[in-house]
C-alpha cells in the first residue's frame, strides 16, 4: 500500500499498486478515477519518502479497467478479450463419415446383443448333451431351443453382412 501522485495532480490517493505483467501494473483503491499521465508513489501523504524513483512514469496507457481498479501499460498495449475458436461446420464427407461410423456401432452393438441371447442358452445344450450321454430324459425341447438359436444365428450373419459391406466402403 502507498500514496500515488499522477504527474498533472497535486494531491495523492492511498492505493494498492500490483506487478501484472512485466508492462502492466494494477492500481487498486477507492474513489478511483483512471489517470493516465503517469505517476509516482510515496510512502506519504505528504510525497517525503519517494517508492518508486520515477519508474511508474511511463505507465501512460490505459490497458484495462474493472471495478475498482485498473490497470496501465508502459508498452502502449491494451487488453483484448480472449476469443474462443470458432470450430468450422463439418463437410458433407465428414457428416456422411459419422453417420456410417455411427451405423456401424449400431450394427456391432446388436451383433453382440445376439451373441449374448445365444451365449444364455448354452447351458440348454450342455445339459442336453450331458443327459444324454448318461441316457437321461432332458427337459428341454432341443428342437425348440435350436430354432430359436438358429434365428439368433440367421440375424447375426445378416447383420455381420451389412457391416462388412459398410466397412468395405471405407477402404
């Protein structure tokens, strides 16, 4: 904290003054009204006890300004706000390009739903297998069970199809 004088002033204002950058100090403080005439700073009121030996004088532009503070440059820059990028809107070959790769996760992911149906009936088989090398009744209907596995099966390679035809399309 000290006592600033602006160059075209005769009285000072108690403020904050803060290293920024390398070119841009903050002064901070009350009832602050931007000057940009360059200053110095004391540890008094009074201006007896110099802080600063002249060094603030070039801080003449105005860089940027908040409540209660701003803050001056010595390089004649001032503040920009930071643009986001602007991403560009994609092709009709990308578009077309995620809609076949979202396509093809649809496919894979049905594949792999039907493999799960047909991996569930499983233990049907064994059993029955199981059952009948001891010479055992089973109690499943085998013909039942493979139908309904085949149809798992004729759905998996139509789909296995369809996705090899969209893979290849892409090579």
């Amino acid at each position: 904290m000290g006592y600033i004088k602006f160059k075209n002033k005769k009285d000072t204002q108690l403020v904050v003054v803060s290293e920024e950058s390398s070119h841009v100090i903050r002064i901070t403080g009350d009832n602050l009204v931007v000057n940009t005439n360059g200053f110095r700073l004391y540890l008094d009121a009074e201006c007896k006890y110099p802080l600063d030996n002249g060094e603030y004088e070039a801080y003449t532009t105005l860089y940027r300004k908040g409540d209660g503070w701003y803050e001056l440059s010595d390089d004649g820059s001032v503040y920009t706000e930071p643009v986001a990028p602007v991403q560009p809107e994609p092709t009709e070959e990308e578009l077309a390009e995620q809609a076949r790769q979202q396509q093809i996760s649809q496919l894979t992911a049905q594949i792999d739903g039907l493999k799960a149906q047909i991996a569930a009936s499983d233990y049907k088989v064994i059993k029955t297998y199981e059952y009948t090398l001891l010479g055992e009744q089973t109690e499943y209907d085998m013909e039942a069970v493979h139908a309904e596995r085949q149809v798992l099966r004729d759905q998996i390679n139509t789909l296995e199809t369809q996705l090899a035809d969209l893979t290849a399309t892409a090579e």
